[in-house]
C-alpha cells in the first residue's frame, strides 16, 4: 500500500485560511514518517492586558481580537462579565445579542462556503475560476454577504467590532425601520440560498472520514448559537459552561504556538458539523431538507463536509433571523437602564460562533477592575482534531495520490474547518520565579 | 464617478483613506460621489463595484515597497507592484477580490490613492500624516478632477 512511495511536502503557509499554519508531511518507501501541522502565529496578549480595566471595557476590547469573530467575542465576553457582575439581561437583550450573533454566522459562512472552500472541490485555487464558470453563484455569495454585514450593522452599530451592545443591554437600539429592510432582504435571500445547493450538491468532496468526539452548545428549546450546556457527542449529555476548563483540557505541543485541546477522546471537533450532529432534529425543517439532499447524515464523521454543514446553517440562520426580527418588529424594543456598579465576582461565558463553541472567563477584584482573564477560541480546540485527521488520512490516501494531491488533500482538510488562525492563539501561562 | 475611501480609523493612519474623501466631499465637486468603507474587507469592495459600475477612485493606506509617501496607480500597476496582496479578507486578497469584481461585469476604470502610513496605532491619524492632510486633499482632488476628464494617468508621487 503506497510502496515505494517518499514524499516530502512542506507548506510553509496555507493559502485561502484566516492566520497563518503550516502543514509537514513526511513519508518514505510507502511508511508515514510525520504528519504536522504547525501553528507559527505570535501570542495576542489580550488575557493580559485587559487586566485593570472596568467590566463594561473588556467585551468592547476583546471583539479586537479579531476582525472575523468580534461579534462572537464581544457577546462571549459579555455573557461572562454579566455572569461575574451578577447581571442577567432583559429578554429583549438576549434577543438582540441572538439575532446579532447569527448576522455574523451568515457573513461568515457565506464568505467560507463559496469564496474559501468552493474552489478546494471545483479544483480552482481561487474563486476567480468560479467567476467565469458560476459567475450566478458568486454573485449570489456577495450579495449575501452584503446582506449579513448590513444586518450587523444595523444591530451592532457597525460591521466590524459593533458598539452597540454592553453590558445590561443595548447603547443605541437598533432602527426599527432599518430592522425591517433586513427582514425583508433576509426573505428575499432565502430562494438565492437554496439555488446554490444544486452548485454544491454537484462538488466532489473527498470521502474520508474518522469518528472523533464532537463538542458544542446544547438547549433544549432551540438549535444551540447562543446559549446551553457544552454538550460531548460521547457523553451524550452537556456540563455546565462554568466547567470549560475540564472540556479543553488544553496543552501546550512543541511545533504549535497555539494550545491544543482533548476532553474524552486524544482530540475534538467543534464547529458547523459538530453541531449539525449534535442537534440535528432541531435544525428548522428546510435546513434538515438541504443537510439531505446535500448527502449529510447523522452522525457525520467526514470533515470535508464541514463545509456542508455551514450551508446548512446558512438555511437554518436565514429562517431563525426571519423569525427573531419578526417578533423584534411585532413586540418594539424599548430603552433600558445598562447602569452598573462594578464589584468583585468571577463569572463564565460560552456561545458558538461559526468556527465552534468559544469561551470566555473573567474575575474581577473588589474594585470592580479585571484581574484575570482567559479565552479559549474554536480552532485552537480543533487544531488537534485537525492534525489527527492528517495522521488518519495520509496513509489511506497515499497509495493512490501523487505528492501535490496529497498536499492539496491536506491543505482542504484545514480549510474545510474554517480556521481562524490569528484568534486562536492563546497566552501560555509564564510564571517569573 | 466615485471615490471611495476604505480604512480603519481605529488604527492610527489606516483612516487616512475615510478622512481624505471625507474632506474632499466637503469641497463639493460635481459629478463626484463619495463613498466610505470602514473596516470593510475586499469582498465588500467588490460588491460596491459591481452594484456601481461607474469609473472609481479607491482611497487608502498601503506600504508602497519604496520610499514613496502617496501614489496614484492604476489598477494593472497595482498588481506589477505587488500592492494587491496586502488587504486581507480572512485570507482573500485584495487582488482576488477586484477580480472578482471584474468577473462579475465591473468594467469602469479604476484607480488607487495611496499613502503610506507612519504609525498604525491609536485612533487617530499620526501627528505627520494629520500635518500633511491638507495637502494630500489637494492632490487628491487633482487627481479625481484629471481622471474624470481624461481617465487617465498613472504612476507615482504627486
């Protein structure tokens, strides 16, 4: 099997992934000698300087981690300051923060799906192929885009690091009229959506696949974005957000500036596919329609097929943001008092943002200033999963590839994740002595 | 036509592309639409062209490789320079992006303002950049006026 075969591969850095990752694979005479993927990104620094500052600072300045992810962050960061203030926000804040989360799963899936992953399966190295060849398919992914900056920016304030929202509630609500004119684009969306399956249903995507551990958010009333327990596909049942630390479990490795996680198993998957398999049955209806005839079924264990995973969620967050602005638009929204006091507490936030579950703790001291921080970010809880799809796969895909094939197999199964390489690396703990 | 500023005013003098058009909407020119991207990626630029198939002026701040201050390049030196690769868009470049546009039917000229920044810190423009704002809204008002009556003219400096 693969006799005879050495390869070499060395890609210094993967092209068409947010940050920076390399990928080794090492084989001589048909035996794998080294699978790796290096994570050669600086540390951000953020747990550590926002030390000193007041609780309602830090969602405000952690969303700068970065520029994909700071709504995720931002209502991570929020939840757990609140948690550790002992603040529990209104029903119409947590609406809010609902439909501002799941803005940015449409613009960040979109711009995945078919401006990121697409070309990986149409075998292009861009989309500029896809251009000539789907120039409709295109077209549609920018315009939805467009629509999922816009319907941040009307519930965040902006597109990037949104302002608006803070502790308690909302700075400036949003528009009603504008909250409207996202409705009704998000209506007209759907049909545009739902005529890209027939373009994705038609890809070649490779058929691999290894049963790992899969981790998300898991509620019991709706499919799980915003709130719930941290749910494991092995214990069949969710803990606490509070017990994150014995979820990720993280370690440092020698070739990865960022951490990696395990909880049951040597590694775990978070992300798209991860909570598609998870809570399956409470996708809306037309998402488990498209997850069927896209061919993804229940338990899913090839993650190649994240990829059609986030279109489903593409379908499932149009429907629920249709629904969310409905009721914003039928009940009103009305000012709220966000005054606090500021006080000592720790406190913990977990919400999913497209890349996966993210974490966020805090504690702040009886000045009410931040003390201690930490964030644990998706894809360094994937990066290990990632590597042992690599180290699972070479040598099933060695006999029958060539050394480019190989590598470009390789670098697919890391774009297929949607990594956020740049986020995801965390501070190690120095301690002076 | 158009011209769009692109930049980040959180980032010291990544704004300076929001604050020159700023000021040069303020001069009031004919014919002239302004239009401004904050924190906005290559994709949303993209889509802006291709929704405004119009001659446009894109306004931003880029390290131009040399000692150069501002350029005024066209779009094929843009990419001779090198200069396309350096906005990212979660990993989309700026020069896939305008061929995205491209593809999808933006067929007006298109050029690029650049001035190169001094300092990317802080949320204002570097006290240097802030001294010359003036008279880059000057060159840049040269410019526009010479690209809507002639659609042309490349190269760098003033």
């Amino acid at each position: 099997m693969g006799a005879g075969k050495s390869f070499n591969i060395k890609i210094d850095h993967v092209t068409r992934v947010e940050g920076h990752g390399s990928i080794r694979v090492n084989t001589r005479d048909g035996k794998v000698e080294e699978v790796k993927l290096a994570i050669v990104e600086a540390n951000r620094f953020f747990e550590n300087f926002v030390r000193g500052m007041l609780p309602h600072d830090v969602p405000q300045t952690v969303s700068r981690i970065c520029g994909i992810c700071c709504v995720g962050h931002q209502l991570a960061a929020t939840k757990a300051v609140e948690d550790a203030q002992g603040i529990e926000p209104s029903a119409q804040t947590v609406l809010l923060r609902k439909a501002l989360n799941e803005s940015q799963f449409l613009q960040s899936h979109a711009l995945h799906v078919f401006f990121l992953a697409v070309p990986d399966f149409v075998g292009a190295k861009s989309v500029l192929p896809l251009v000539k060849t789907h120039p409709d398919v295109v077209r549609k992914a920018l315009a939805l885009k467009k629509l999922a900056n816009d319907y941040t920016a009307v519930f965040g304030g902006r597109t990037l690091h949104p302002m608006s929202n803070t502790l308690k509630g909302w700075r400036k609500l949003p528009d009603l009229r504008e909250v409207e004119k996202v409705r009704d684009r998000l209506r007209q969306s759907l049909p545009e959506i739902l005529s890209t399956v027939a373009v994705v249903k038609s890809l070649k995507l490779p058929a691999y696949e290894r049963e790992t551990e899969y981790v998300s958010l898991r509620h019991p009333d709706e499919y799980a974005l915003y709130d719930g327990e941290v749910y494991s596909s092995d214990l069949k049942s969710g803990v606490p957000v509070s017990e994150y630390r014995g979820v990720t479990n993280e370690f440092t490795v020698a070739h990865s500036t960022t951490k990696w996680s395990r909880w049951h198993r040597d590694s775990y998957m978070v992300g798209a596919l991860a909570r598609v398999n998870n809570s399956f049955d409470q996708l809306h209806p037309e998402a488990r329609s498209v997850a069927a005839e896209l061919g993804l079924k229940v338990p899913c264990f090839n993650p190649y097929l994240n990829t059609v995973a986030q279109l489903v969620e593409m379908v499932h967050c149009t429907h629920n943001s249709i629904a969310m602005l409905e009721r914003i638009l039928g009940d009103g929204l009305t000012p709220e008092d966000i005054g606090y006091v500021p006080k000592a507490g720790r406190g913990f936030g977990a919400t999913e943002v497209p890349r996966g579950i993210l974490f966020h703790e805090y504690a702040f001291g009886a000045d009410g200033r931040c003390t201690d921080a930490n964030a644990i970010i998706p894809t360094s809880q994937n990066i290990n999963n990632v590597e042992q799809d690599m180290k699972a796969f070479v040598p099933q895909m060695l006999p029958s590839m060539s050394q480019d094939e190989l590598a470009l197999h390789m670098e697919m199964l890391l774009r297929a994740y949607d990594p956020c390489i740049s986020c995801s690396v965390h501070m190690l703990d120095v301690e002076f002595v | 036509m158009r011209v769009i500023g692109l930049g980040n005013r959180m980032r010291g003098d990544d704004g300076v592309g929001l604050r020159l058009v700023e000021a040069l909407a303020a001069r009031g020119l004919d014919g002239v639409e302004a239009v401004l991207h904050e924190g906005a990626d290559a994709l949303t630029l993209a889509e802006d062209l291709v929704g405004h198939d119009l001659p446009s002026v894109v306004v931003d701040c880029a390290t131009l490789g040399d000692s150069s201050e501002q350029a005024w390049v066209a779009e094929e030196e843009l990419r001779l320079r090198g200069l396309e690769g350096s906005v990212s868009a979660h990993g989309l470049g700026f020069g896939t992006a305008l061929g995205v546009a491209r593809g999808l039917g933006f067929s007006s000229p298109l050029r690029f303002f650049l001035v190169a920044p001094h300092s990317l810190d802080g949320d204002a423009l570097s006290p240097r950049l802030e001294a010359r704002l003036p008279s880059l809204v000057d060159r840049l008002e040269f410019r526009v006026r010479g690209f809507a009556s002639h659609r042309g003219g490349g190269g760098h400096g003033a």
